[in-house]
C-alpha cells in the first residue's frame, strides 16, 4: 500500500495513493489504521482518497473499521475526495449514512475543527 501522513493542528490525515483499495491492500490498510487509531496522539482522521478510483467491499470495509474506531475513542474521522465511482458503491451499501464525507481536504479540515 502506498501512502502518506501527514499532521495539521490535531489532524491524521492518511491520504492513500494506490488507484484502487481492494482486497489486495485492504489488509495493509486496516493494519494502518489500527496503528493510527492506537497512537499516542489522539488525533482526528482524515483519509483522503483523492488518488482511488476502485474499491471493493474488503476497501470499503477498512473505512466502516476506520469509523468505528475512531467514534469508539470519542474521535471523528471524515473521509473526502472520494471519486463518483466509490461513492455510488458506498451509496449502494447506505455507509453514506455513517460515514462523514467531504469533498475536498480542505473542507474535511473544516469540518474536524473545534466549534
């Protein structure tokens, strides 16, 4: 799995640069973010997903493990830059009604930060 990390002012964010996230790296990713999730840090996620064209449901299930984790420890994640592709499956599946979206790092940004 290739990637980067990147910190922002008590922001994680892990923007994923593989063209697809599916079973062949799903278990890389889950295993990223259960490191993440345990860090010293307790930061916010973002995952941007800017760089993913495909995902599967092993791809789609690291983002539903993701939320879980992190709503778990009083965290919010939120994901953004999720291309039309990806969206309908995850439309398909209604995790668009758990999961938080935003449609660029900026605004994810925006979203994470205190009120």
């Amino acid at each position: 799995m290739k990637y980067e990390i990147e910190h922002d002012e008590g922001v994680t964010i892990l923007s994923i640069k593989n063209e697809k996230l599916d079973s062949g790296i799903a278990p890389k990713f889950k295993s990223r973010i259960i490191i993440l999730a345990n860090a010293e840090e307790k930061d916010n996620l973002i995952i941007d997903m800017s760089s993913v064209e495909y995902a599967d449901s092993s791809g789609i299930s690291g983002l539903l493990m993701a939320h879980r984790l992190y709503r778990d420890s009083q965290r919010r994640m939120v994901i953004c830059g999720v291309s039309k592709r990806v969206m309908d499956l995850i439309k398909i599946t209604r995790l668009d009604e758990v999961l938080s979206f935003a449609s660029d790092r900026e605004t994810a940004l925006h979203q994470l930060m205190p009120s």
